[in-house]
C-alpha cells in the first residue's frame, strides 16, 4: 500500500529528538547517511531559532527598562518649573541664538531660581540659581558627568584625578589639598622669591618692545607659578620651559576638537599630529622630572634605594623616553595618591592636567587684575600705599605680608568675582535622585548647572553697583582693639578689615562644596604676593596710544578656555 510523501515527512519530523543528547542517541541507531544529514541540519535550525527568541527577548527587555526610566525621568522632571518643551530634541532650539548663559537668564527672570531644559528626550539640566539652594546642591551633589573629562582623555591619558566619581576621587584631593595648603606654603617664601625675580626680568626684557599683551604675559605668569611649585626652582633655568608651555597650550586648546568626535577619529591626518604633540608634550613632562627631581616641591621627594640611588629610571629611544609606572610611582606624592596600584592611569597625565588646569585658572585671575588696575588707577595707588606701609613693618615670613593687605586681597576677590574662570559650575548625582530642602527632587543623572556668571553679579545678592568693580565691597570698618590675627591690620595705615568673602553665598569663582577648587587659598596667596612684588616697581596702564581694536580691554568668557583680557598694558617703573 503506498502512502502520501508528506505523511512520511511529518511522521518523520515529529519524531526528531529535542535535545543534543537525544540526537546523539539518534545518530547511534540511524545508518543512513542522508538521514543524519536532515536531522542534524533541522536540530541547528531549531537552536538557532531558539538563540533568535532569547535575543529578541533580550533586547525587548532592555528597551522596556530603557523606556521605563524615560518615563519616570519625565515624572520627576514633571514638577521642575521651567520653559515648555514642543520638540523632541528639546530646549536645543533655544541656544542656536543666544548662548547658555543669555539663555538661563532669561529664564530664571520668567521661571525662578530652579528651572529645566530639556536637552534631548532623555537628557535634563537643571539650573539652580539661588545661593543657599546654590550651596545644598554643591554639598550633595558630588560627581560630575563622565564625559566632562573626555576632551583631556585623549590629550593627558587617564587620570583617577579627575573622574565623574567622587569616591574616586576624594583621597586624592585631600592629599593634593594638604600638599598646596601646609607644605607648599610653609616653605614657599624661597620659591617666591627667585619666582618673582624671573617674572621682573622677563617682564623688563618685554617692557622694551614697547606695549605688553596682558593675555600673554599672565599666561607667562601663571606658567611659571605652577611650574616652580610642581618643579621645584629647577624649573626657571629650563631650557625647554617656553616650548613646554606653548606645546600644552596648544594641546589643550584643540582638545575639545578632537573629543567631539563620537569615535575616535583614526582616519584623520591631524589627529596622528595632535597624538604626537601630545607624545611631545609627555617627553617634555618625563624630562623636567628628571631634571628638577632633586628640587621637587609638590610632587615630594624621591625616595632613594638603599645604594643610594634614584628609583626613577628614564630610558630613551629617538627621542622618546619612558618611565615605568612602579618606578614613577616611587615619589611620595603619587605613591600616596595611587590607591590603586594596578591602575592603569598614566601618571604624567596626572601632571600635565594639574598644570593645565593651574594655569587656566590663575592666568585668568592675572590678566583679570592687571586690566582692572589699569583701568582703575586711584585703587592701584591705594593699594601701592598699602604695600609700601606694610614694607616699614615686614612679618617674618613674606607671604605673610599679604594678609596685612586688605585692600590688596578684597581687589583680587573682586576681579576673580567679576570674571570667574568659567560661566559654569556643573554637577551631578550619578547614582540617587537630589533633593532639596525646598522639595524639589532632581533625577540622578542630571546635568546640574549653576551660572556662576549670573550669580556673582546679582543685585539681590552683591547690590545695586553689582556689576561694577568695588573692592570695598570685601572690606569692613576696623574696629578698635580687634583680635583677628588674619583680618587685623597695623594700626595707623589701614581703616579697613578683610571680611571672609566665602561667607557670602553667591562667591564662587573657586567653586564650593566637595568639588571645590583644591588650590583656591594658595592661588590667592601667591598672586596676592607676585602682585605686591610687581607694584613696588612698576605702575600698570593701558597703552593710549594703540590705535587697534584690541586696545580696549575685552573681558568675557568661552566655553573652555578663558579669554583673557586681551588689551596691551605697559609697566611703567616707578620713581
């Protein structure tokens, strides 16, 4: 009796094995070739289809999760006040016209002083503008978001010190804290002194080009503060310091560039130029180490093996000298700073990105003080007095004097308020929702902002003269029989005391909370210092006679870097 073909076929596929195991059985008892071939071919389709199930499972459950905190991102970011939001990119509209800043003024006017902008569908910034909510935020709120490190990864390699964790972080900033605050300072008089002699040479051999670049020779100046303090003295007689400090200046300028690309542009003949700058730059920074090991005054001392010699051992090979990681790591400040010994950051990473971002930061408060003392002369000639009664009477260490100098702190307050070193604070909570004692919640991830920019010279907070230069406004009427050692000054030449101006809530130039600038209160001090030194000898002025457009004084703010005033100024020495 014949039977359909079909029949056969689904009797047949009905009694496939299910499992590997059962087709091995199978394969035990079949001697027809052709039969193993079909079984084997069909129990691979079947595995297949079964992996493609487990996949698209997967991927619907990610995207459900990925879904579910959307919406919840949209809950919680429901009872923020701020602009509504009729595009699915967001707020982005809004900054095709006007800047961040503009922007977020004219928000706060209309919205208060918390408000959100939508980013994109899953990307919040909030701005908070009001001082005491200001400081909860920076107190809690104590990471940052990964990629505000991106534009230096490629130009300084890794760097724990830097990372969006704060736990991360933490040890290492207070060890690099207590190096800058306690040692640096104890023992910074000597450095301070051949420092502020080599910017008075290198100032009288620019003094006779005529007009000076205020942007270049604050940049000159910071350049050579930090380099000093991280260096040692060593430093100053470098030969390699002025392509050292125009090689990480121009690295770090086009950092942002190279970052902005989602993949690492390896096509690309310029980012091959830009990684060999940065291979430069790395040389340069493991040379001045090795030449100015012995004068160390940050980084600390190297310990030495028990025949005496340097654990730092430099190799080099056309041109390019390395350093290995356990050798570097010999010097007391990173050892203490390396936590984790099987990191794989690149510790000359870790110098290069403090010097960058010392140098940004007090090149900006340099050019920002000159271009106001040029500008606003009688406060240079009360200060200039100042100086020259506190010089009748020294202390016993010379960075001490300053703080006998009021008028001379309260005017480097002032210009650092007036023009921070950048238009932004920015914050996160990467892990747990923010919230404020007002009610408010934030979601965690994100992006907080506080417009310094905007906060610093708000009338509610600083006055009506808000805007204007007034180092005054830092100063208070002395009072008889004080017994404040640091705000006290010596009877008969000051009537003013210095007030704390972090007791005021909307100063911020150095940031505040746990994210704090680690360097703020060495910063001062020593360009309070360098600015006494400079105005014993010379008086500042803006060059009259320049007929350019860059003859008027130009303070704003970038994104990155600073734009520092760019006026020429001339050093006029005095009588």
């Amino acid at each position: 009796m014949n039977y359909p073909s079909h029949n056969i076929t689904n009797n047949h596929h009905s009694s496939l094995p299910t499992t590997f195991f059962g087709l091995l059985f199978l394969h035990s008892r079949c001697n027809n070739t052709y039969s193993y071939e079909l079984l084997l071919r069909d129990f691979a389709t079947r595995e297949f289809n079964a992996f493609l199930w487990l996949f698209l499972i997967v991927i619907t459950t990610l995207l459900l999760i990925k879904l579910f905190n959307v919406f919840c991102l949209w809950y919680k970011a429901k009872s923020i006040p701020g602009p509504p939001s009729h595009s699915f990119f967001g707020h982005c509209h809004l900054f095709s016209h006007q800047n961040l800043t503009d922007v977020l003024s004219e928000s706060h006017e209309k919205y208060g002083p918390i408000l959100k902008l939508w980013l994109g569908p899953t990307q919040l910034l909030v701005s908070v503008k009001d001082p005491v909510l200001i400081q909860e935020m920076l107190t809690k709120a104590k990471d940052k978001l990964p990629f505000t490190g991106k534009a230096f990864h490629l130009a300084f390699g890794k760097s724990n010190l830097f990372a969006p964790s704060f736990e991360k972080v933490q040890k290492r900033r207070e060890l690099l804290t207590t190096e800058l605050n306690e040692r640096l300072i104890k023992t910074s008089d000597p450095i301070l002194m051949k420092v502020s002699d080599f910017i008075m040479n290198k100032i009288e051999n620019m003094r006779a080009r005529g007009s000076i670049d205020c942007r270049l020779v604050s940049q000159h100046m910071a350049f050579t503060i930090m380099g000093a303090t991280f260096f040692g003295h060593g430093f100053l007689a470098w030969p390699k310091a002025a392509t050292y400090e125009q090689l990480l200046m121009t690295i770090a300028k086009d950092a942002c560039f190279w970052a902005s690309y989602n993949v690492t542009p390896f096509w690309r003949q310029g980012f091959w130029r830009y990684q060999g700058l940065c291979a430069k730059l790395k040389c340069l920074t493991q040379d001045i180490l090795q030449n100015c090991k012995t004068s160390w005054k940050l980084f600390g001392h190297i310990d030495q093996n028990v025949n005496g010699e340097s654990k730092i051992e430099m190799k080099s090979a056309h041109c390019e000298q390395s350093c290995s990681s356990d050798e570097f790591w010999d010097c007391r400040f990173f050892r203490d700073l390396n936590d984790n010994p099987n990191s794989k950051e690149e510790p000359c990473g870790n110098i290069m990105r403090v010097m960058f971002h010392g140098c940004q930061t007090t090149a900006a408060l340099i050019a920002n003080l000159l271009t106001r003392l040029a500008m606003h002369l009688d406060i240079q000639d009360e200060i200039y007095s100042e100086i020259s009664m506190v010089g009748k009477n020294p202390s016993k260490y010379e960075h001490e004097d300053v703080y006998q100098m009021p008028l001379l702190l309260a005017t480097v307050y002032e210009s650092a308020r007036l023009l921070p070193t950048g238009p932004m604070l920015q914050r996160c909570s990467l892990k747990n929702d923010l919230s404020f004692a007002t009610g408010v919640t934030i979601p965690a991830g994100t992006i907080l902002v506080v417009p310094v920019q905007l906060v610093q010279k708000d009338d509610s907070s600083w006055g009506s003269d808000a805007s204007d230069f007034n180092p005054y406004r830092f100063l208070a009427k002395s009072t008889k029989g004080s017994g404040s050692t640091e705000e006290s000054t010596n009877a008969g030449f000051s009537a003013f005391v210095l007030n704390d101006p972090n007791e005021n809530a909307a100063f911020l130039p150095f940031g505040s909370g746990t994210r704090a600038c680690v360097g703020q209160k060495f910063v001062i001090q020593v360009v309070a210092t360098l600015l006494a030194s400079l105005l014993k000898k010379y008086e500042i002025r803006l060059n009259s006679r320049s007929d350019d457009n860059d003859s008027k004084p130009t303070l704003k703010n970038h994104n990155l870097l600073q734009q520092h005033p760019h006026s020429p100024i001339l050093f006029v020495r005095r009588g």
